[in-house]
C-alpha cells in the first residue's frame, strides 16, 4: 500500500446519506478477479443519469468525496473502495462511515474523514458554489482546510480537526503490510494455538 | 481475565485474543473461515505474490454461491466471467489445500448456510468471511464478523484478524410474537427502530422472551440482518434449542468431547450485572407482518399500514428519493401495492422451516396469474430435505419455479434478476436501489408475506392466507 500523508484538491459533492456497496460498485463488476480497473465502474449505475454528480465536468478531477452519513453500508466488498481509490479518489469526507468500509478502506489507503454533519454540509455548499474550490487533508496534523479558488492563498473557509485512531493512522502513514506486521508475531499464533481445545471443529 | 461482570461477546473476544498491545487492535484468532468465490481470488492471488501459505486450511471452507446458475447444476454456466471467477475459486482452493463444497457437491449452499448445516458452526467461536452477513452465525453465540478482501488475505495468512473492540449493545425484545409475525418481522422492527447505522461500531446482543423462543432459523434470520442496522455482528445467547440444533451434526462434537463442549457453552451467558454501552428494549406482542417501501431495509410498515407519506418521515428528502424509485406516491395501503415477481430464497430466509412455513400457505393455491414466483433453497441439505417432504410438489402445483440452491436473486450476480420498474416480493435482506437488478424494486418480507403475496398478486396480512 502507498503511504498516505496529505491529500489535495477538489471535492465531488454527493449529498446523500446511506450510500451503501451496491451503488458504488454494483455486482455485475464483482465477477472480476483482478484487483485493479474498478474505477471506471464506480456508481455505475448511477452514472447512467445525466445529473449525476460524477457526469458534472466541473468536478471530474476531484480527489475528495463528500457525502452524506454511513457511507458505505451493506455488502463487505472492497471492489467498493478500489474503484472509488482507482477512479482518483484519495479521502471520503462524511458525518459518518460504515464499520467494514472504512476497514476496508483503511487497508487499501483511502483516507476516511469522519467530521460533523455542520462542516461536511458546508463543504458540500462551497463545492457546489466553487466547484473549483481547494481541499487539504493534513493526516499527520489531522486537519482539513478548504478555501476558494478565487484565493488560493487565502484564509480557510471551513478548517476542522478530524480524529482518526492512532494504528489506522500509522498504517496510513506508513503505508504497512498489516500482514507482515502481524507475521511477527508468529510465536504467538502458535502458542495460542497449542492451548485451543481440541473439541473445536476442523474442515479438514 | 477479569472476574468483573461480562457479556458473552467480551468472554468470546477475551479468549481470542492472541496478542495485545497499548494503542493498537486486539489481534484475534480465527476459528473458522469461511470462504466464497467473490471475495477471495484477489485474497489468494495476494498470497501468491507475497509467497504465503494458507496457515490453517483445516479451519477453512469454500462454497460457491454468488454465481452459480440456479438451473440445472450439469450443464456448463453460460455467463464466462461467472464461470472464470468459480474456476478461480476451484483452483485456489486446489493449489492451496482448502476444501471446498462444489458446485455439484451435495453440500454445496450458501455460504452462511453450510457452517450451520455442517455443525462447524458452535458456541463461543470466532467466524469470519468474506461477506456482511457472517452476523448469521451469531445465532449459535458465536462472534461472527464481515470482512473485506485484505482483510480475507489476512487471515487465509495468519489465521487471525485485528479488531477494535467493540462497544456493547443489547436489543432486549420481551414478550411474545403474535402468531403468524416472524423472525424477519422482528429484525425489521428492530432495523426501523434504531436504523441503519443504529448499531455502528457495535455487537448486538438479542435478548429477551420473544429472541428465546425463536427457533435456530428464526435466529439465524435475526442475526443475519444485524448487518442491515450498521453492527458488526449481532448474537443470541446459546441455549437448550442451540444444543439440540448441533447435536449429531456431522461436525459437532461426539461423546466425551459433546461433554465437554457442552460444559463450556453453558457458561457462555451475560453475566449478571455485565454492562451493556445501549439498551433497546421492544416488545414483540406489538409487531406485524412488515413489508418495506424503501430502498434501506429500515424504510417498513406493518401489512395493515400504509406507505409513509415524505413529510411524515424523519428524512423527507431521502423517503422522496427512496418512494420515486419505488414507484410509489406515499400514503397508498400497504395491500394496494400489486407484484409482478416473488423470491423466496437467500441466506435471510431459505432454510427448511422457512420453506415450511411457505408451503403451508401455498398449500392448494395457485400463484396469480401476472406473477412470477420462484424458490432457491439456501442449500442442497435443504433442497433434498424440502423435496422429501413434498415441499418442491406444493410449490410447483402452486405455479413456483423450484431452483437448484445458490444466492440468486437476492444479489443477481447469476441470471436470476428483475427487469427494470419489476416489484418483487423477496424474502432476502436487501432493498437497496438495483440489488436484484437494474431498476428492479424490492420489498422485504417474509417467507409467509411472500407466499401470501404470490398468491394474491399483491402484498396481502399472511395470517388470513392460512
Ligand atoms: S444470499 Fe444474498 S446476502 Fe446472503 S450471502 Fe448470498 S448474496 Fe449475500
């Protein structure tokens, strides 16, 4: 995974709550057994309306999502967040995150930033007014400032502090084979394993 | 560990954690893992690239479900990226010593149906998968979690996963079902009350005299839509019925080791004075057979109800959304919306009582004329058992296609969907916008409401079908 220290850019404003796996990466794409050309198929279905956020020229290079509450929700598949990452998304911003997505997304290196429903709805304001307007996501300060594309170099407009748990971040930030972190500990897997009961069921 | 009051999912987590360390996840072992073809080929092929093994194949089972045709199971699967992504699935499990109920096998269902089926699932264990719905094996007191591809990597690898621990829920439904409201009727209240992020970050605990009395399906129907309220899994508390369910499975323990088991299942029960972090307390004498209107399992009346109108709801926006893509005005009669299609299948409801049930209520009848209604057993064990009963003749008589078992219509990644603007009357757990297909509508119920609802062309109250 490529680490992940500070995203920029413009934000894609999609203000709707609930938006569950089967949007953003319907099944018919799930059938796929490599890892990478999601992004094409990202809110397929969705596309196919001509007023669809993502068909607004104004906001096709946009590498921030902001959205609505438990992005996310349903089908654990990460087909979801690969096409939403290989589309050119780099962070979510949203009120809130569905548990598996935001796993997933951990994993892969998309960059969830949770904020109150206040602050991401003004960021949906000022996307919509400025689609032009600039984003910065801090992770190692964990801060996000937004300002307007007419002052660039001018004070924020929205500027908030976001949270995000201290391993996720580090693994963000390093960009770490949780795997290969974990193989370290291979001693005690093994032990753990010595003590299971033996009644416990094999497949074998 | 502790000697202070816990929950049963604290007392599952605290004696699988393999390691634990100041500021990072809990790393858990993994007691079975459960493996489909969707969610696994970039999981092996990680493997692959990485030079690792499979550390506990004999703790690993594979099925394909996701794309198997539900037509005959010897002809070749016409749809070639289904048929790669199955290929996919047999060769891996091939190259790396994984078992695997093919197609074909007689053990071959869905995936959240086979480790109950097999008595692989048990008491205080943890499961994994590839799939939300994994909650399903919390019926059986086990902490079971959804997972993504990585996450699959992760464990095919180590065998085990890092976890947050998380916070503690218990949804308490007192009182009993009235007669002909079920398992479904209860988790859509549940999934309406707190809604769809109501148990974010969070284990359910289902308590209470009507989560008692239910059956190990009607648990199972429970738990598998905890998933559908945002938790990370939801469970029952393993009791008399538990036991009965698992005994003389061909995976469950025998003899002195059934003793033993046993002995340590009974001590899997919140203990007195155990905290839980929320409490929701319902009472089920309340409930009715429930349909949804929306496209979020939480958007449901009761069958003698009407669809909301927007501005009654909390979200107007989003029930304005929700209704327009439904079809639907708001405010019609919930026995006024007319079907063109019934599903009665998925890991939700298509176990045998589930067909039971249905059959009962097709008994002699004859589906509508402008109706299609089709069966999918969750499994094979099912579909043989159905069959020597008779069920596949009470259904066929009736007008029902009979399937061979897999996932199906519940997600149409095999040719099973709806066309465009068709109302389905479907027993799985999804009504998000083209889950069975493309512009298709799904409204959930269950096995009885959609029986009922295959027989009168509409959504009728089942328990004056009988
Ligand atoms: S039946 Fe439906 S919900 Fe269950 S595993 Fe299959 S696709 Fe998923």
């Amino acid at each position: 995974m490529r680490p992940v220290r500070v995203v920029t850019g413009s934000m894609a404003p999609l203000d709707r709550g609930d938006i569950d796996t089967d949007q953003i990466m319907p099944k018919q794409f799930l059938k796929r057994i490599e890892r990478t050309g999601f992004g094409q198929f990202v809110f397929h279905d969705w596309r196919a309306q001509p007023d669809f956020v993502l068909n607004d020229e104004r906001y096709a290079g946009a590498s921030v999502l902001v959205t609505g509450p438990n992005f996310g929700c349903g089908s654990s598949r990460e087909h979801a967040p690969w096409g939403l990452q290989q589309y050119g998304f780099e962070a979510i911003v949203a009120p809130s995150f569905a548990d598996i997505f935001r796993g997933n997304c951990a994993t892969v290196g998309l960059l969830c930033v949770e904020l109150a429903p206040g602050p991401v709805e003004r960021l949906i304001e000022l996307a919509r007014r400025d689609p032009a307007a600039r984003l910065r996501i801090d992770l190692p300060r964990q801060t996000l400032e937004a300002r307007g594309s007419d002052a660039p170099g001018g004070p924020a407009l929205v500027r908030e502090a976001f949270s995000v748990d201290a391993f996720t971040k580090r693994l963000l930030l390093e960009g770490l084979d949780e795997i290969a972190l974990t193989l370290v500990d291979d001693r005690a897997i093994a032990g753990y394993e010595q003590r299971r009961p033996d009644w416990l069921p094999t497949t074998g | 560990m502790t000697d202070a009051p816990r929950t049963i999912a604290e007392k599952i987590w605290d004696r699988h954690v393999v390691r634990r360390r100041q500021g990072e996840p809990d790393l858990l072992y993994v007691d079975l893992h459960l493996v489909h073809e969707v969610t696994s080929p970039q999981a092996f092929e990680g493997l692959r690239l990485a030079g690792r093994g499979v550390r506990r194949p004999d703790l690993t089972l594979a099925t394909m479900d996701h794309n198997v045709p539900t037509t005959d199971r010897r002809l070749p699967v016409a749809d070639e990226l289904s048929a790669r992504q199955m290929d996919a699935l047999a060769a891996n499990c091939a190259q790396f010593g994984v078992r695997l109920f093919d197609r074909g096998s007689d053990r071959q269902g869905i995936v959240h149906m086979i480790g109950p089926e097999q008595g692989l699932t048990q008491p205080g264990m943890t499961i994994v998968c590839g799939d939300s719905h994994t909650s399903t094996h919390g019926a059986f007191g086990a902490l079971a979690f959804g997972i993504g591809t990585s996450q699959v990597e992760h464990v095919l690898a180590a065998q085990t996963l890092s976890q947050s621990r998380p916070g503690l829920m218990a949804v308490e439904v007192d009182g009993e079902l009235p007669l002909g409201v079920t398992a479904k009727d209860l988790i859509l209240r549940v999934v309406a009350e707190i809604g769809t992020d109501g148990g974010a970050g969070h284990v359910i605990e289902y308590r209470g005299e009507a989560v008692g009395s239910l059956s190990m399906e009607g648990r199972m129907t429970v738990c598998n839509m905890s998933i559908e309220a945002g938790a990370r899994a939801g469970l029952v508390a393993p009791d008399e019925t538990t036991f009965a369910y698992l005994k003389g499975r061909p995976r469950a323990p025998q003899g002195a080791a059934w003793d033993a088991a046993l002995e340590d299942w009974r001590g899997l029960v919140t203990d007195e004075g155990a905290r839980f972090d929320r409490v929701v307390r319902l009472d089920a004498s309340m409930f009715e057979p429930t349909v949804t209107w929306g496209t979020t399992p939480a958007m449901s009346a009761p069958v003698t109800g009407r669809v909301p109108r927007p501005e009654d709801t909390r979200d107007p926006e989003q029930a304005r959304r929700a209704l327009a893509y439904m079809g639907l005005a708001g405010g019609e009669a919930v026995t006024d919306i007319r079907i063109d299609r019934v599903f009665l299948g998925s890991c939700t409801n298509a176990r045998i009582e589930d067909l039971r049930a249905a059959a009962e209520i097709v008994a002699g009848g004859r589906v509508a004329d402008d109706v299609r209604a089709m069966v999918v057993p969750g499994s094979y064990p099912v579909k043989l058992q159905a069959e020597s009963e008779g069920l596949h003749e009470v259904f066929t008589a009736a007008g029902f296609e009979w399937r061979e078992p897999g996932c199906s219509m519940c997600l149409g990644m095999n040719p099973d969907i709806l066309a465009p603007g068709e109302r389905c009357a479907s027993t799985s757990n999804r009504n998000f916008e083209g889950r069975q297909g493309r512009g298709g509508r799904t409204h959930l119920v269950s096995p009885e409401m959609a029986a009922a609802a295959a027989l009168a062309g509409r959504f009728v109250d089942c328990r004056g079908a009988r």
